[in-house]
C-alpha cells in the first residue's frame, strides 16, 4: 500500500511486528467468503472467515474456518472447553470487536478474544483473512499469525 491512510489497523500491526503479508483487495459488496476466494482467484481451502461466539460463561471466543466449510459449534465449544457456544448477534459485532460484519479480522479486536483457527490450515502454505475492513484480505503463513496473536489449531469445521 502506497499511503499510510489507505491502510487497516490490521497492517500497521503486522508492519509493526514486522510480518509479511500480502493484500488483496476485491468488491466490498461481496459479504460471502466462497464469493470473495473466487473473485480472487484463491482456493476456497485458503481463505478464512472469521466468526465470534459466546460461552455459556459468557467468554467470548474468535473462530476461523475456510470459506466453504460452517463452524460445527459442538466442534467450537470443545476446543473452547465449554458446554456450548452460540454466535453472537450481528449487531454486537461492532462493539464486542471494533469489526463490521464482513470486515472481522482475529488481529486488532478491541480486546484479545482466546482465537482458534480449523486445522485444515496447517495444509496450506498460507492463509488468507479479513484485513480489517470490507474489500481488504491480508494473506500470511500460519505461523505469522500465530507471532502476532495466540491461536489455537483445532478440528472446527463441517461442510455447508
């Protein structure tokens, strides 16, 4: 990115950390992750939708699954050590996380979430998710995130 205006507080904390990525931008009026890793030409193994859900505790917890797979919330709420899990409505999204609904990266929340990530990432080179605003992705090895934030590998997905 040219100017620092154009980019999200997603990058200026990867710049920070000193991480390469990659951006990749497409049609903001895109809200589907399957719709978006078509329109850039990635496979749907690779791009990740980042969901957020609440615990019976009322923990809050930040899932990551490809875009052609559903988070299997019994799967989720293991991982978590929970007896069960619900998303968490759209309109909370923005306040619980500083995100818009289709703009939701695991990196930069207003507050760190415990974050997991399916295990089908560890079979691919690098992973691509929300940059932190509709239109954006950043693209990143596993471990690169995993330097910025904690994220925990789980079996999380079923198919659609």
């Amino acid at each position: 990115m040219s100017k620092n205006t154009d980019k999200t507080n997603v990058m200026r904390i990867l710049d920070q950390k000193k991480i390469e990525y990659r951006i990749h931008t497409y049609d903001n009026s895109m809200l589907n992750a399957v719709e978006v890793a078509n329109s850039l030409g990635h496979e749907l193994a690779m791009v990740y939708k980042t969901l957020v859900t609440e615990g019976r505790t009322k923990e809050h917890y930040v899932f990551m699954v490809p875009s052609d797979k559903e988070l299997d919330l019994k799967k989720a709420a293991k991982a978590a050590g929970e007896k069960s899990l619900d998303m968490i409505a759209q309109k909370e999204l923005l306040p619980l996380t500083g995100y818009i609904h289709g703009g939701c990266s695991p990196i930069g929340m207003k507050k760190q979430f415990r974050t997991f990530i399916d295990r089908t990432a560890d079979n691919v080179e690098t992973i691509c998710f929300s940059g932190g605003r509709v239109g954006y992705q950043v693209q990143l090895p596993l471990r690169d995130l995993q330097k910025v934030i904690r994220v925990t590998v789980a079996d999380l997905a079923k198919d659609m």
